[in-house]
C-alpha cells in the first residue's frame, strides 16, 4: 500500500511539473486533470489510513494486549501491585 501511494504521489508530482499540458486537460467544465489527481490523492491517503487501522485492530492491537497481560501477571508475581 505504501508503494503505491508513493507512486502515485510522485506520478502526481513530476506530472504537475513537467507535463502541464496533460494535466490541464479538461475532464469536465470545470474538472482537469490535475483537480482529479488531486483529489485522488486525499482519498488513497483516507483509504491508506483505513487499511492501517483495520490491519492494527487485527494483527498488531492482539499482541500488544498479550504483552500487557504477561507483564502484568509478571508484576504480581513478583510482589509488585499491577497499576
């Protein structure tokens, strides 16, 4: 996903810079090109995010309980109050 975002962006980019004339090309009355992109780009950073935090709720949130779980079974183990 990162790979692709980056790509994406830097599509964006060196087209901005060096191929004005694609990017003003009208898609609508008042859409170009470059609106378009734009706009893409907010909306694969959204779904970029999203996929993340689908992927961490799953894969990464577990773990992390798991961990707390250990230590804090650790503390009382060894006469500590868990907090």
């Amino acid at each position: 996903m990162v790979a692709i975002f980056l790509l994406s962006y830097l599509s964006y980019l060196l087209l901005s810079a060096y191929a004005r004339d694609f990017m003003s090309v009208r898609i609508t009355e008042s859409v170009n090109v470059a609106m378009a992109m734009g706009v893409g780009q907010f909306a694969l950073t959204f779904a970029l995010a999203w996929a993340y935090g689908r992927f961490s709720a799953r894969a990464i949130d577990p773990l992390a309980e798991e961990i707390r779980d250990r230590a804090r079974a650790e503390e009382t183990l060894d006469g500590r109050v868990a907090a």
